[in-house]
C-alpha cells in the first residue's frame, strides 16, 4: 500500500524495523526519535547486538543516500569530508565530495579514528555545513549521523571528546536482546540468507520531512518546559538536590541538552499520536539526552554507579511541576 501520510510512513518504518530487529524496541523508537527531531544519534553496545544493522534497517526503509564510513586509525579528515583535487585538464581545483555529504551516515566505530579525524565532524553536525579550502559546501536538509561505539574494547581506541557528545542529541545504549528472541533472531538471518526476507516498501524524504513540521508544531506546556530545565539545571547543580546527588556528579549537562529533550519529547509524543508533551515523555527521554554529557565524580565510577543510573536518580529527585 502507497504510503501518503507522514504518520503512516513513520508507522510503517517503526514495524519494519521492529522485524528487521528483534527484541530492541527501545533502539528503534530512539532511533526514530532522533530522525523526527533532526538530531545525531551515538549508539553504544556491545559487539553482535544489531548496532549497524538497525543504522542500515533505517536507511533501507527511507528514499535517502546512504553514506558508511569505517572508522580506522589511519583514516584522515578528508576521508570524511572530501577535498580539493587539481584538475590538470582546466588548471583549476575541484571540491570532490566525501561521504559526509549522504543522508544517513553511518560512522562505524567511531572511537577508533584519532582526533583530528572525529574533529572533522564537528562542523558537519553542528552546523549542517562542511568548510573546504575556504570555501563552504552546504549538507542535504535530511542529514544524520548515526555513530557506533564499543563500550569494553579500549585498546586502539580515542575517546571522543565532549564537544562531540555533546553534538549527539540522543545517546542509545544497545542491549542484548531477551533470551526468548535469541531463537527467532536465529531464523531471521537464516531467512535472510535464503532470500526470504524482503525489505518493505521506502519512505520518501518529502515525508519524513513533513512528519519533522508536525512534530515542531505539538504542543509543550510552560510547566512541561521548567520541568525539562529543572531537570537540567539539577546536573550542574546538584547540591540542590541533596548531598548524594552532588557526590556522583561532577560535570552536568550543556543547554544542548536542555533543546534536545525539548525535540525528543516532542518527537515521542507524536509517535504515541499525542498534539502534547507529557511529563512521561520527558521522563523517557531525558536518559537518551542527557547520560552522555554528563560527567560522574571519581567516588561515583568507585561504586561502578552507571550514568543511566545517575540519571535516573535525578528523574527520582527533580519534582514535576
């Protein structure tokens, strides 16, 4: 069946995708969120567990150009940007795009190139632009960054620095999927394999964008709003909020969390057909937006305290207004 709504489109990437992968509907409503709301997303989690897969699931399900890129120590900036090649024909310099310039990009591992490669970036995410030789190249209006990252393989790995978590609008911790779904994974692949798994029919972009202005048009209450700075406010604050929370936190978070949870929360309520913001939905947004910018204290990684735990304590502590 064509696909005319923005609703239905969204509706029917969310079930493909859910099939596609198996047992991470959290995942895949982050994943969704992040592509309503515009914002990049940092997938973090253990090798096996569908990371790019569901990158690429989405990809599939969407008209869009889809870009990976392999994160390596020997990869430079401009692998990722592109650069200016000298045309001996003309006599003159030509920008050749680099694979920044897709739709949905995939950076794979995005932990194992060094800085001056993840720095690269920072433009791109930031200001949708890429800046070359002097001369800046605008990116597409669809434009994300799907980044992965091992959270126990340290060895050969550059932590990001925090001006780039800070770029992420989502954080998405990837699980292992529930036993009872092990088996079906299994049959999955195994009809994958034996070309019995077709992928559903695409979405286009003029949808996805249209379902982007329906989103920034549903409602937040200015109570809804303080709840969402309270909450903010209560990471770089803490003592606030008593003496236990101000043990575990060091740094909180930027006001790029505060306009992120506003995006996310919107974004879920219209995925549950909501023309408002809960405070629910602020609630199951907040660790997605808020976990990677903040930092915890030395005594709270001692107790192996986990940032989704902090947070979660600051939900617990941060009434609603």
């Amino acid at each position: 069946m064509e696909m005319t709504t923005p609703r239905e489109a969204v509706d029917s990437i969310s079930k493909a995708m859910n099939a596609a992968v198996i047992g991470q509907e959290t995942v895949v409503e982050r994943l969704l969120i992040a592509l309503l709301a515009n914002g990049h997303v940092l997938m973090e989690g253990l090798p096996g567990t569908a990371k790019t897969r569901s990158i690429k699931t989405l990809s599939q399900l969407i008209e869009s150009e889809f870009s990976r890129v392999q994160f390596t120590p020997d990869l430079l900036p401009s692998d990722v940007t592109g650069s200016e090649i000298y045309r001996e024909q003309t006599g003159d310099f030509e920008f050749q795009s680099g694979p920044i310039f897709g739709n949905l990009i995939l950076a794979d591992e995005i932990n194992r190139a060094p800085a001056k490669v993840q720095a690269a970036l920072l433009e791109a995410m930031e200001e949708r632009q890429v800046t070359v030789a002097g001369t800046t190249h605008r990116l597409p209006e669809l434009f994300l960054v799907l980044a992965t990252q091992n959270p126990i393989e340290q060895e050969g790995t550059y932590p990001l620095p925090e001006a780039q978590m800070d770029r992420f609008m989502v954080y998405v911790q990837v699980p292992y999927p529930p036993a009872e779904n092990e088996l079906q994974i299994l049959r999955l692949v195994r009809s994958e394999i034996t070309g019995g798994h077709t992928v559903s029919e695409r979405a286009s972009k003029e949808l996805v964008l249209e379902a982007r202005q329906q989103v920034n048009a549903v409602h937040v209450e200015p109570s809804v709003e303080q709840y969402i700075v309270d909450l903010v406010i209560a990471t770089r604050e803490p003592k606030r909020y008593g003496d236990e929370l101000a043990r575990l936190i060091q740094v909180g978070a930027s006001p790029r969390a505060t306009i992120a949870m506003d995006a996310a929360a919107r974004a879920r309520a219209w995925l549950r057909g909501n023309d408002f913001v809960s405070p629910e939905d602020v609630q199951a947004v907040a660790p997605a937006c808020l976990a990677h910018r903040v930092h915890l204290s030395y005594e709270a990684e001692a107790e192996s305290m986990t940032r989704e735990g902090v947070i979660g304590l600051v939900l617990e502590k941060v009434a609603v207004g």
